[in-house]
C-alpha cells in the first residue's frame, strides 16, 4: 500500500506533476510510509519538511523553530491518498515510489486534524519527534543562521516562509 498526502480534498488521480528527484521527470510520487504521508499535507507555500528516516528505520522529525509542528499542522485538515496497485510505479529509494503517468486512487484517509495524527504515530513509536526545545542551542542558531543566510535561495514564497518562523532566531 502506498500514501499521497495532500490538503486537497476529492482527488481521483494523483497527476504526474511534481519533478523527480532521481531523473528530474514529471512525476507523481509515493511513500510507504504513512508518517511521511502525514507531513506532505501542507500548504505550497509552507514547503519545509525536517523528517528523515534514520539507521533506527523510524522516521525523526528534527522542529528548527518553536512549536514547528503544531504551527504548520494543527487543525489542518489533509488527505491521504491510498493506492493498492503498484503497476507502473517505481521504487526510486528506500520507502519513496514515483509514477511518469497519472495515478488513479481507490480509497482516500480524511485526516481532520494533521497534528493529532502525526502525535499518535509518536505515541505508536513510528516516529521520533525532536522538539524545537530539546535541541542543542548552538545546533538551533547554526540552523537559523544557515536560513537566513539563504535566504533568497528558494523563491519568494518560502523567503516569507523563512522571515515569519525564523527572523525572531537570527543573530
């Protein structure tokens, strides 16, 4: 089973329109991993994943500002995508699947609360969440720091991004 997650509602196809990090194609893409699912239901405009799989084969979502997590998915609502049939799909790396065509879906998880959800996957051990407050200080200005440094680096929207969740952090 594979997951697509989205905040919006009432897809039957996932278009094969995002840019693949393997071969640079138009593709759909897929997780395994229904935590990863859960952290790809944001808005464009708040395009900062800090979740990874790591040698443990859980996923470790690292907050770089305070209250990350609550600020970017509680009482949002998202959409996960089901897809069953694996026919045309790519295992690309680890738990990550893409698609060159369209894919159509069959069933779809309405999530009403994006955060309470990424919490029970931490209560159920699937994911380890580091808190913006358990991070070593240094760890958390170097960060900081590194944003505004590059600030430009990633187009307007995530510039505004940057400015309102990390400004506050800055030397």
């Amino acid at each position: 089973m594979l997951y697509h997650g989205t905040i919006l509602p009432g897809l039957r196809v996932i278009r094969a329109n995002a840019r693949s990090h393997a071969a640079g194609k138009q593709v759909a893409y897929f997780t395994e991993d229904r935590c990863y699912a859960l952290v790809c239901c944001r808005s464009r405009d708040e395009n900062f994943v800090t979740l990874g799989l790591r040698e443990d084969g859980r996923q470790h979502y690292f907050e770089r500002f305070p209250d990350q997590l609550k600020t970017l998915y509680g009482g949002k609502r998202g959409y996960l995508y089901i897809v069953e049939d694996l026919t045309g799909l790519q295992n690309i790396k680890g738990h990550t699947w893409e698609s060159e065509q369209d894919v159509a879906v069959r069933r779809c998880e309405s999530v009403r609360d994006v955060y309470a959800e990424i919490l029970k996957e931490e209560k159920a051990g699937n994911m380890i969440i580091h808190r913006y407050a358990e991070i070593n200080p240094a760890e958390q200005k170097m960060n900081a720091n590194y944003i505004r440094d590059h600030l430009r680096d990633e187009g307007e929207e995530m510039e505004r991004f940057y400015r309102t969740h990390f400004s506050m952090l800055w030397d």
